[in-house]
C-alpha cells in the first residue's frame, strides 16, 4: 500500500482557505499518482478551534473529500467536529465514508473536554487488506488504547495537532507504539501556527520494529512514501519476535 501524507498549516477556522491550499498542495505533489491513502490532520480544514461551529463538517465538506478520494481512486482519512465530537473519518476509492472514530481522550489543558463530548469505543478498518485501528492527537498518550487492540491492528494511525514545544514527545510516542505493538503506525501531524500555538509537522510513519519509512519534518507539502506499507513484516515482526502472547492481564494492583 502507497501512502501519502498531506502535512499542512490550516487557515484558521477557514474551511474554504484550506480546501484551495490542500488543492494546490495536492497538485504540486510529483507523486500523487499512484496512491493508495492519504491521510489529513486533525481537525483538518478548520485547525484545532474550540468553536465547534467553526469545526464542524458540512455537507459541502464531506463532498471536497468524497471527490478527492473518487478523483484520485484514493481512500482518504481526515479531521472534523460532527455531533460534537473530534472525529477522524475514512472514505474508500468510491468516495463512500465508511469509517468513523470520535477522540476517546480530550485535551483538559485547551479545554477541549468543555467543548467536545469524548467518544465511547475504539474501532478498525480494512484498508488495502490491512487492520486499521484510529487515534486522535492526545489518545497517543494512553498505551493501553494501543495494547488493546494490537491483536486486531496491522496498523495504527494518530492525527493529530501536537505542539511544537512538545516534538520529542510526539516522535518518541509514536516509535514507542510501533515498537511495543509490532504495528505500523502513521502519524500525521499539522505544522506552521494558530492564534495560540505552533505546531511542529514532524508526521512519521515507523515499521514495526520501530524503523522510520517517512519522516516529513516541518515543511508544508504532500509527502508519499518511498516504500510500500504491507502486512507481511506485520506478520514476520510477530513470528519472529512473539511478544505479543507474553503479555499478561492477569496482574493485581498492590
């Protein structure tokens, strides 16, 4: 599986500014065809706003997506606020929305848990004969989210608005969770800044023995994958190192 990652600084609370950049991103791309996903950050045409009526997603929104996936015979995943929540959803090559995820953790310090509700229960999907299990931005900072469902997950991914101040945190996270579930993970954060933060781009996608495959850094652009994605070293990682049937449940806190 080819996959692309569209790093991008939002226009601020501009869903209609944003769509022209991600157009124009899309078309100076040199590799765009060819892909097989493409994956937006957080909150993807409005920037992490706790205006929800600034964030949430329209029909005219989900039509942009639905035709950049059926244009360029893509699936596509991407960030917006519906029924008041932070949600990263998913549309396959036909433009059909066929997944959607609402952040389980909220993010007290920006007072998002105030303006959103938090979702309830963790999902995955298929993509290109691959499990898929979601995350957004702050859910990285919970392990347990991530052991949870490894024996489902071929392949992780976090979108995210994450701080420039706290880079090191991001990346470190994100190889920890692909070395420690065996999994991919493809972690797509915005870059350039908002009224109140700068963001640091930063978007990786790490094997699973914790290998960086793409590593974006701060520019503002399309970026696809020199390597393809497949669940075969997904396969291979877990025979030849089977630390997952180590793991116990079992054990009482003192």
């Amino acid at each position: 599986m080819r996959i692309a990652i569209c790093q991008l600084d939002m226009a601020w609370e501009d869903k209609a500014a944003t769509k022209k950049k991600i157009l124009s991103l899309l078309s100076d791309c040199s590799a765009k065809d060819g892909i097989d996903w493409m994956v937006f950050p957080e909150m993807t045409l409005s920037g992490f706003s706790m205006d929800p009526l600034k964030t949430a997603l329209d029909a005219s929104d989900l039509s942009f997506f639905s035709d950049l996936a059926r244009r360029h015979r893509m699936c596509v995943t991407f960030g917006g606020a519906q029924a008041g929540r932070n949600n990263l959803l998913t549309m396959d090559k036909e433009g059909a929305l066929f997944a959607s995820y609402s952040k389980l953790h909220l993010f007290s310090l920006t007072e998002e848990d105030k303006a959103y509700l938090p979702g309830s229960r963790q999902i995955n999907f298929i993509i290109q004969g691959m499990s898929v299990v979601p995350a957004v931005c702050f859910d990285l900072r919970f392990p347990y989210l991530f052991w949870n469902a490894a024996a489902r997950a071929d392949l992780y991914v976090v979108i995210a608005s994450w701080p420039a101040r706290r880079a090191e945190h991001w990346t470190r996270l994100l190889q920890a969770r692909a070395i420690e579930n065996q999994a991919y993970v493809v972690g797509v954060n915005r870059t350039g800044r908002d009224p109140r933060t700068e963001y640091c781009g930063n978007s990786m996608i790490y094997d699973p023995l914790g290998r960086v495959v793409l590593d974006c850094r701060e520019a503002e652009a399309v970026f696809v994958a020199a390597a393809d994605v497949g669940r075969d070293l997904v396969l291979a990682t877990r025979a030849k190192l089977p630390f997952l049937r180590d793991r116990r449940t079992d054990i009482a806190s003192a």
